[in-house]
C-alpha cells in the first residue's frame, strides 16, 4: 500500500484502477479507502487520492485518463513542454482522433483530427502530450499572436531546430488551417534576416513576421473544437 501512495506522489494524486492493481489494492480495498475518504473516482476506472491538492498538472492528467484517448495539446502542451507564452491560459486542451467521444471531467477544449499520429505524441511525466513541433504548427488557432510567437521563439532558445518546427508545420498544413502557415512565413521571414546571437533580436524578427503572415491566414480550423464544459480563464 505505502508503494502504491508513493506512485500517487509522484502522478499528482491519479492512478487508473488497473495500476493500483499491480500494487495490489483489490477492489475491495479501493472500496474502503473511498468509503473512508482516501480515495474518490472523479472518472471511470480512475481514482484520486483526495490529501493531493486539485492542481493544474492533475486536471490535464485526468483529461487524457478518460475516454477517447486524447493528448494534451495546443497552450497546454506549450506549458507542459515549459515552453514560454501561454502560462495565463489554464484551460485543459486535450487532441483526441476524428471518430473518438471523450468524457473527460471538468473544463476542457476538445480538439478533433485525422492527422495525429503516434510519432507526435510524446511522454511528459507520464502524460501523453502532443510533441512541441506538432504543438507549434497547431498553436495559433487557439492562442494570440504574442503568445504563438513566444513560444515558438522559447522552443528556438530550447534548441528545437527551424526544419524540424518547418517539416512538422508543413505536414500538418491544409486549406483554413491557419496554425502551420503562421509558423512557416514567420519562420521565412525571420530566417531571411541577417544572423544574430541576440534573441531579442532574433524574437522581434518572428514577432514581426508572425505578425505579418497571420494577416493572410484562414480564421477557420480543420482541427475542429468543441468546449465540452464552461472554461474559467
């Protein structure tokens, strides 16, 4: 039992009911520790051990635990990934495949595609996260253009390299998708100024170009949205 409340420590107080199996907390036993207030079940088949604090952290690894099999996505990924531009935006985004229904608990933006793939999703911490190229390419749909452009100037700093933001943008570029073409002209442009160390410098020419390319972006996204509950901000 002491093993299975370390996992918890370490999972911001969530563990799915099968893995508190393998550390041999029987039906039974889960029964108690929730008739005794230990543990609640904010979800089907998960449990929450209620001495943790409701974090932020443990609201997107609920989201990702219910139905649907989403990944945390867009501001919120910026945010797990420690990414700069979007620590204001407490909103849950979770990316789940065309065709899935999740019924994640509290306030979520959910996200629907076909293009997600197993190679975009990454593990943070035991949360399944969209990977930062893919994050970036889908941003500015659901973000400003401040924020976009932080971002995508932290992951820079963060050493993720201009082709591989470039390749995953392109690949996630469709008709009134506006996201990837963000990324992609503020990258050209800025990739056209002349070389600098400073990344003030380098970070006023993204601004700028974001900016400038957003201008000529579709408002309407192929990665659709519906809010499943009332977002606080």
């Amino acid at each position: 039992m002491h093993e299975f409340f370390r996992y918890l420590r370490d999972h911001d107080g969530v563990a799915a009911s099968a893995t508190a199996r393998t550390f041999g907390v029987t039906w039974h036993k889960e029964r108690r520790l929730i008739d005794l207030g230990v543990l609640d079940k904010p979800s089907h088949r998960v449990l929450r051990a209620t001495a943790f604090p409701e974090t932020w952290r443990q609201r997107c690894r609920l989201a990702t635990m219910g139905p649907g099999n989403g990944v945390i996505s867009h501001a919120s990924a910026v945010r797990l990934h420690g990414l700069e531009g979007c620590d204001n935006d407490d909103r849950i985004h979770l990316l789940c495949r065309k065709g899935s229904w999740p019924g994640s608990t509290g306030e979520i933006v959910t996200h629907f595609t076909r293009g997600l793939s197993d190679d975009d999703i990454v593990d943070v911490d035991g949360i399944p996260v969209l990977n930062v190229p893919s994050t970036l390419a889908l941003l500015r749909a659901h973000a400003s253009e401040t924020a976009t452009a932080t971002a995508l100037i932290s992951a820079l700093r963060n050493g993720w390299s201009v082709t591989e933001i470039q390749q995953a943008a392109t690949r996630w570029q469709t008709r009134g998708r506006p996201g990837p073409s963000f990324v992609i002209d503020a990258l050209q442009r800025a990739t056209r100024q002349p070389p600098s160390r400073d990344y003030a410098s380098t970070g006023a020419s993204i601004s700028s170009a974001a900016d400038q390319g957003s201008r000529r972006c579709s408002t309407t996204s192929l990665v659709t949205s519906s809010q499943r509950s009332p977002v606080q901000i």
